[in-house]
C-alpha cells in the first residue's frame, strides 16, 4: 500500500524503496503476480544498472515459477546485457531452458558456466546440471561417471550439490538395474537435504526412492 501511495503522490525514491521491499516480501509469500507488479514498478524509479540487473534477476525467477518461461528468457537476456560473464544468468538460463525441455540448449549454457567458474567451486553446480540432464536424455552410464568424478571433489561441495551428485547416481543406477547402490545414493541425497530443510528436493528423493522399489519388485 505504502508502494502505491508514494506512487500516486510522484515520490520517486519512495516509490522504489517501497517498491522493491513490496516485491521482495510477495516473492517471499508465493504471491507472484503481485511481486512481478512490484518488481516493474521498481524499474520505473531505478537508475542504478547493478540494482537493474538485481530487479530483472528476480523477475525472471519469478516468472519461471509461474511457467511464463518466456519472459523469464527476456529478463535474463538483458541482464546478458548488462554482465555477460555472470555465472548465476547462465546458470538460471539453464535451468529455464531445461524445464521448457531443450536439453541441448540447457547444456550449452551450462557449457558456458563452466568456462565462468574455471578454477573455482562454483564449477561442480555446472557439472551436476549437465550429468543431470545427460540422465534426462537416456545417457545414463555418461551421467554416473560425469558424478562419481565430482564426488572425487566432495569437500568442495556446496551440500545442494552434493545431495544433487548423489539424487543423479541414484536415478542412473535405477535406470541400469543397480538397485541396491541406487538406494544408497537416495538416501545419502534425502540426508543432506533433510539437513538443509529443502522440500521440493526432499520430495523428489521419496519419489525416487518410490520408483526405485518399484522397479526393483517389477511392480507393473
């Protein structure tokens, strides 16, 4: 409300203040239209190209959560513009492209964000996204050795990415009959992520979990 006051009254640097706290509190709460609404109005007052990119950044995560991936590539695109060496765009493009399906692109980008984080930790986030999707696409055996070689990298690990290592050892294990070692990378994947309280990939570690009983008793 205070956003929309200062709006009315002309107040630019209120506006934005307001604006942005506003969209970063709907984002917070799930409350996505009302966080685009707020993000596009902060960039009506915003002059600063770091706080631009910040803005465009979180649109774009926001639209990706609402499925207009679309717009999310239009956002990331200008922030493209504004840093092109910035990992965090390439990794987020990356991801968008992959839930809309083009691996081939996904990967690419990813590529792309291995060459930006050369020589830091950063890189293994890379590494995982792209033996992830080379499990999406059925190279199950490219996928395990592209993990067990980050695992040789444990300690350098952020846990997300660890847990992430251990999710795809465990599906491409599944997918070449190795159940016994795919339950025991899953639930080395659900302890980590219990630890971290993340909950769409706990999820995803029971749903595999499920999957993999399931097609070790062949229960078709």
């Amino acid at each position: 409300q205070l956003a929309t006051h200062f709006m009315m009254a002309n107040n630019g640097n209120k506006a934005l203040y307001y604006s942005k706290k506003a969209a970063l509190k709907a984002k917070e709460n799930y409350a996505h239209s009302a966080a685009i609404r707020f993000f596009e109005n902060a960039l009506k007052y915003e002059d600063s190209i770091g706080e631009i990119f910040n803005i465009k950044f979180s649109l774009a995560e926001t639209f990706s959560l609402i499925g207009n991936f679309n717009k999310a590539i239009e956002q990331l695109n200008v922030c493209l513009k504004i840093d092109p060496n910035s990992y965090k765009v390439h990794e987020k493009l990356g991801a968008v492209y992959e839930n809309m399906g083009d691996y081939k692109k996904s990967i690419s980008l990813y590529r792309i964000g291995l060459k930006l984080t050369k020589e830091t930790d950063a890189i293994y986030t890379f590494k995982s996204a792209i033996a992830w999707l080379h499990a999406r696409l059925g190279d199950y055996t490219h996928a395990q050795a592209q993990c067990e070689k980050i695992l040789l990298k444990k300690r350098q690990l952020s846990k997300q990415t660890l847990g992430d290592t251990y999710l795809i050892l465990g599906v491409a294990s599944i997918r070449l009959g190795r159940f016994k070692k795919a339950e025991t990378y899953i639930k080395k994947a659900l302890k980590i992520r219990e630890s971290t309280g993340d909950q769409k990939r706990i999820a995803a570690c029971y749903l595999d979990l499920g999957l993999n009983y399931y097609e070790k008793y062949n229960m078709r």
